[in-house]
C-alpha cells in the first residue's frame, strides 16, 4: 500500500466533488492541492490517513501514472504526499516553502 492504513470511515462518494489534476492541462500544482484541501475541509474530513486515501482519486493522465509507480510504503503523511506530488508536477519552487504556503 502507498498510502497510510486506513484507521478511520471514508465518507460516502466524494469522489463526485473532488477536483481533478491532470498534469496535461495548464493548472498550477498548487492551485489543485488548494483546491482539494478545501473539499476536504468540506467534507469534514479531518483524519490524515482519509485525507491521503482520497488525494490519488484527484488524479488523471500522468499523474495517475505517477502514483502507481510509487513504491509501497513511500508516503507515510499527508506532508510525504503533497512534499512528493509538488516535487514531481510543481513549479521549481523549494518545497519546504510550498508545503507552508499550502498548510
């Protein structure tokens, strides 16, 4: 598994209201972890573990290419995952800022 074992209930399809990244597209990196932090907060989801499970639904194209290729066990926090997608699809920005700009 990629991301952290589920300890706590998904809510009931919110796949339906969650943004899409598709690094295809010109779409700021940012601007998308903005946006899914935001429908999280909506949906009242407030533990880790189901606010990763939910990230990799936002994905498309490469993206989910990406994170399939992620090797078991590579993100153990919501910061391992948002560190690692910026890294990979984000401007050359230091990560270490983007992740405070974002939190």
């Amino acid at each position: 598994m990629v991301v952290p074992v589920l300890s706590h209930p998904l809510p009931k399809h919110p796949m339906k209201l969650l943004p899409i990244f598709n690094p295809d597209v010109k779409q700021l990196v940012e601007d998308h972890v903005k946006q899914f932090i935001m429908k999280v907060r909506w949906l009242n989801v407030r533990h880790e573990d189901v606010v990763c499970r939910h990230f990799p639904y936002t994905y498309a194209g490469k993206a989910s290419m990406w994170y399939f290729s992620l090797s078991q066990g590579s993100i153990r926090s919501w910061i391992d995952f948002q560190t690692n997608f910026l890294n990979k699809f984000g401007e050359d920005k230091n990560p270490a800022i983007l992740v405070l700009e974002l939190s």
